[in-house]
C-alpha cells in the first residue's frame, strides 16, 4: 500500500539554535540515540523472536543504526568527546512509550508505529543540522547520513502491516503522529536529537 508518513509541526524555531550552540552536545545526544535505535530494533527481536517474517529486517536496521553509533562516536572522539556515566532522561521517548497499549499484539503495533515516528522526526531534525552547519565535512556527514536513515522512516510500518490490516496500521500511526505534533512542541528545548 502507498503511504506518506510526515510530521504533522515543525521543530519549535529554538531547537536547531540550542543545537547550533552547543553541538559537542548535540552530538554525544545522537550518539546515544543511535546506540538506542539500535539496541530498540534488537529489542523488538528479542521481544517477539517468532514473527520470522519481521526478523531480518530487524536485524539489518539495528545493524545499520550500530554502524551509525560507531561513525557518530567517531566524531565525537576526534573532539575528545566521551559519553557521560549517565545521560539525562529523554522526556520525549518516555511520554511517546507511555502511549502504547498493553495487549502483545497491541504493544507491537505501537512499537513499530513509534519505530516510523522516531526515525521521522530524526530525518526533519538531521535536515535541520545539515543545512545549519558550517563546517564542510560535517554538512556533509549529516547529508548522507540523511540518506541512510530515509528507509527507516517506513520500514517499521511496513513491518506492521504483515501482521495488522493496513487501515488499521494507519489509522494508529496517524493518532500517534497527532499527538507527537503536540509532544514535540512541548518538551522542553535542549541540544540533543529531542
Ligand atoms: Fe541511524
Ligand atoms: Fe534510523
């Protein structure tokens, strides 16, 4: 089925500043996000170990997601950058994992719906980096790194939809990216990737 998974606002005017002002930190936040994306598609694996049909696609994206870890890492590195003992809580994925209902199958189709919406938001605010940025080499690590993130974006509903009714499928995703509309307006603003 033809589908077109957007975000439905646009990152609050303040974001890309509070990125711009303080990328070191931004970066150490999209490192981690990277490690998380990774380790949330292998979790999916270990969660529901007998869907065979959505394993190695899985699979793949939490290794494509480690891949990106590793290079982001890189980056930070060659700033004499480490990551903290603890990172601050992310607000954004607390309340978006709050929403999901509690049913296995329920649960599923939330997660991979979040899985899109996540990997969506990511692409509007790496958009946002890659045009912000100055530095040649980073603009264009952020570009192509755009371009390696575009499949996710669809990937975990696609997913879905081997095992729910697509109507079904869409009808939650759009429920999930009206209330991330208001969600990412009200989180508070920080350079980190929410
Ligand atoms: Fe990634
Ligand atoms: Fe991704």
């Amino acid at each position: 089925m033809k589908y077109n998974l957007q975000v439905l606002s646009a990152s609050p005017d303040g974001w890309i500043e509070a990125v711009m002002n303080d990328f070191d930190a931004f970066l150490i936040s999209h490192a981690d996000g990277e490690r998380k994306v990774s380790a949330f598609a292998l979790g999916l694996v270990a969660k529901y170990p007998t869907f065979t049909k959505m394993v190695p696609t899985l699979i793949e994206i939490g290794v494509e997601e480690l891949e990106h870890f590793q290079q982001v890492y890189g980056l930070m590195h060659e700033r004499g950058l480490s990551l903290p003992q603890k990172i601050e809580k992310d607000l954004y994925m607390v309340e978006l994992t709050k929403q999901c209902r509690h049913g296995r199958m329920d649960r599923l189709m939330d997660r991979l719906i979040i899985g899109s919406l996540v990997e969506i938001r990511a692409l509007e605010r790496f958009k946002l980096v890659g045009d912000h940025l100055e530095d040649p080499d980073l603009k264009r690590f952020y570009k192509i790194l755009w371009a390696s993130e575009v499949k996710h974006g669809t990937a975990y509903v696609d997913l879905a939809m081997l095992y729910f009714p697509e109507k079904e499928v869409l009808e939650r995703a759009q429920w999930f990216f009206e209330y991330e509309a208001e969600l990412i307006g009200r989180v508070p603003i920080r350079p980190a990737l929410h």
